[in-house]
C-alpha cells in the first residue's frame, strides 16, 4: 500500500512538475518574444530618430544653399541694374556696386559649401550640374562686373545664369519637399512606434504582475497539498507500524505454541510407537513451519515497504546456522545433504536464517526430490549454494524470478505460499550487503547467496550506523 501511494504521489508530482514547467516555458518564451518585440521597436525608434536628426539637418542644409542662391542672383542682379542706371545717368554708386559684387561672391562661396553636404537628396547628379553651371555663370558675371563690361554683365545676367538659377532653385525645392516628406514620414513612423511600446509596456507590467502571482500562489497550493499528504503518509505510516507489531505477535505467538507443543508430542513414547500419530505430527510441524515462513515474509514485506527493516549487523557461522535449519526439516521427513566448508560472514543472523529458510522452501515446493546446500570461500565472499534436480525455472519467467508474485507457471498467489519468498531473499540480501543469484547448471537449479565475510565492516553495515551486536528487531522466525 505505501509502495503504491509513493508511486501514485511521484506520478502526481511529476506530472505537476511538468505542467509547472510548461508553464514556465510558456512565461519565458512570452517575456522572450515581448523582451525581443520591444527591443526591435527600441531599436527602430534609435534608427527612426537618426533619420529625422539627418533629413532636418539635410533640409536645414537646403534651406541655406537655396538662399544663398537667391541673395547671390539678388545681388548680382543689382549690380548690374545700379551699373547700368550710372551708365545712363551719369552717377557714380561704385561702392554700392563694390558691395554687392561681393556679398554676391559670399553667397556663391555659401553655396559651393552647401551643395557639397547635400550628398543625400534625389538625383543628387542632377543637382551638382545645375549648381555647377550656376556657379559658373555666378562667377564669370562677377569678373564682368569687375571689368565695368555692362553690356556683356547684362547679357549673361539675362540669359545663361538666369537659366540657371532657376534650373537650381527647381532642384533645391524638390529636394527640400522631398526631405520635408521623409521627416513627417518618419514622425508617423515613430509615433506609431511609441504607441506600441507603451501598450506593450502598459500591458506587460501588469500581465507579469499576474503571472508571479499565480505562479507564487500555485507554489503555495502545491506546498500544502505536499505537506497535507506528507501527514497523511505519517498517519498511516503509524497506523501500518502498529497493524505489523500487533500481527507480529497475534499470529506468531500461537504458531510457535503449535510447533512446541508438537515437537515435544513427537518425542513422547506413545506417539513414537503410533505411524499413523507421528506421520500427522510430521504434517503438523511441516505445516506450521511453512505457515510460520509465510507470516515471517508478510511482515518482512510490511516492513519493507514502511521503511522500518533494519539490520543487526553481528558475526555468523555459516556451519553452525546451517545445522540449526537443517536438522528441524530432517526430523520432518526431508533428506538435505549438506557439504559447506567454514566460514564466518557478517550480517543479521534472523535475516540470514530467513534467506536461507526461504531457498530451501522454494526448493523443496519447486525443485527435485534432491536437495543439497554447498558452501564455499571465494575471495573475501562466502558462497552457499541451495542446488536441487528439479525440472527448473521456465525461460520467460528467469528475469521477473526476484519480483514478488512470480511463480513457476502463475502469477500472483498459488498452492502454499504467497509469492514473496525470492523478492524477500533478494531485498534480504542486498539489505546487508551481499547478493543472490540464479543458475541452471547441467540438470540442477542453484540458487546462490554471496555474503561478506567477518572481518570488515560491509559497505552496507557502514551504511546503517548499526552497532556491531545490535539487538534483533524481530524475534527469530519458527
């Protein structure tokens, strides 16, 4: 049962766990794609104002080229009307005419300078041939003012640089319209722009506001159901500890009264001389003692599960163990030879007993008529093997063999026993730092159980922190 609530408690949490990180996933790639979003509108904003910041400056630029234009065609077209005045009045404006003349040749320089920073406007080339022919004309008229050659000045006034004048007025105006058009575009365009940042920005405080604290209050859910659950699983974790301690001692109290009882009833006389008494006697006490292995593995299991089976880590001789479990199944009815060399392991002798008890059950249910336990020294490891003639373990099941509820051709419960004893063997052994193993070796079934030997602390013992001779936190089995 406590097997199955983790299981069931580590499905809920992961499946949480994944939700919670889908979620998150979900909240990162949405802040992601709203942190890119707004650094590309941050980014087309810088690059929206560097635009406007060159179309002003590029229009200021043509502002001043096209006045300097004007004041210089103003200019030179009154120098050559006040020339001609004098020339036909008879007065002298030769200062006038002077300043003129060279306000007219600032204005031209102006312009030079102007129309060279003006790389940017539309047809560009066009422009720079007007302006140059402008300048040209602008110049050459100014020498001829220069030289008091008035007819000459008001030809070229009246006819080439007029053309001219007006050829690049024309280019300065369109270029002016057209930077005057970029600019208000680009004044839309960011407009547009800081409209979408501030929703963004209005809209992602508060929808991040509600995110932390959904996710803050579902952390808080989650901690509660956790530790609600957690109290239940103590709840009932004491509840299990108690069912075990008490059917600890309902059930193997009577058992080992009946295996007593009948051990000291076969050896009264009068059931000796009786076969038909001392045959059932024998059924009695191999009953009991299956039954009794029975409640022994239901408990271990129960302590399994509840976490609650520990180990007393002691010395055990292996010779002196086995002669304690083999000779009460002798005395039933049951030939086991036993050929086990010396050796002294280390572990807990009532789960060592246990482990053995179980082997040689399985063995005697499921295996051949034969029954014969070896043991041996390997290395810093002592082997004893449960070996018997039976027909063996079919194929399919040799994996699942240690799982609990696999039998020899069923699953689940069978024909006197529960389908715990291997699972047990196996939990038992791993538990003090040893191993068991299956093989079939020419027409025999061994069973193996590794153990360390005495010596050492096992890695196992080390583990537990138990004391070298801990008290049993069970009674010994019957």
């Amino acid at each position: 049962m406590r097997g199955i609530l983790r299981k069931r408690l580590r499905s809920e949490e992961s499946t949480k766990r994944r939700a919670a990180w889908d979620r998150t996933l979900a909240l990162t790639l949405f802040i992601g794609l709203s942190f890119l979003v707004i650094l590309g509108l941050v980014f087309s904003v810088a690059q929206g104002s560097r635009s406007i910041t060159n179309s002003a400056s590029n229009l200021h630029t043509a502002d001043e080229t096209l006045r300097s234009a004007t004041v210089a065609r103003a200019q030179l077209a009154l120098a050559v009307h006040v020339m001609a005045v004098d020339r036909e009045l008879g007065t002298n404006s030769a200062d006038s005419i002077n300043l003129s003349v060279a306000e007219a040749t600032q204005a031209l320089d102006a312009f030079v300078n102007g129309s060279g920073q003006l790389e940017t406007v539309e047809h560009f080339e066009l422009f720079q041939s007007n302006a140059a022919e402008f300048v040209a004309a602008g110049r050459s008229l100014v020498l001829l003012l220069e030289a008091n050659e008035i007819e000459a000045a008001r030809q070229l006034a009246e006819s080439t640089f007029s053309v001219a004048f007006d050829n690049t007025s024309d280019s300065l105006v369109i270029a002016r319209d057209e930077l005057a058009d970029t600019i208000e575009a680009s004044d839309l365009f960011l407009g547009r722009v800081g409209n979408i940042a501030r929703f963004l920005v209005a809209f992602l405080i508060p929808a991040a506001i509600v995110f932390i604290y959904r996710a803050l209050l579902a952390r808080q859910q989650r901690q509660a159901e956790l530790e609600s659950r957690l109290e239940a699983e103590r709840v009932l974790n004491a509840a299990r500890e108690a069912f075990v301690a008490n059917a600890s001692h309902e059930l193997r109290t009577p058992l080992t009264s009946i295996v007593g009882m009948s051990l000291l009833l076969a050896e009264t006389e009068a059931i000796q001389g009786d076969a038909m008494a001392t045959e059932l006697l024998d059924v009695i006490v191999g009953e009991s003692d299956d039954l009794s292995r029975m409640v022994e593995d239901l408990l271990t299991t129960a302590r399994l599960d509840a976490g609650a089976l520990h180990f007393a880590f002691q010395d055990i001789d292996v010779e002196e163990e086995l002669e304690g479990i083999v000779d009460p199944l002798r005395r039933s009815g049951f030939d086991i030879a036993v050929d086990a060399k010396a050796g002294v392991v280390r572990g807990d002798r009532l789960r060592f007993r246990q482990i053995l008890r179980n082997l040689l059950s399985n063995a005697r249910k499921y295996g051949g008529p034969q029954i014969r336990i070896e043991g041996r020294v390997e290395r810093r490891t002592y082997v004893c093997s449960i070996i018997d003639n039976g027909d063996g373990i079919p194929d399919e099941l040799v994996p699942k063999l240690f799982k609990r509820f696999i039998h020899q051709g069923h699953q689940t419960a069978t024909k006197d026993s529960v389908g715990l004893g291997l699972s047990i063997v196996h939990a038992l052994a791993h538990g003090m730092g040893g191993s068991v193993s299956h093989e079939r070796i020419g027409d025999e079934t061994y069973f193996s159980l590794r153990m360390p030997l005495a010596g050492k602390k096992s890695a196992a013992e080390a583990e537990s922190g138990a004391p070298e001779e801990a008290l049993p936190v069970a009674s010994e089995p019957t």
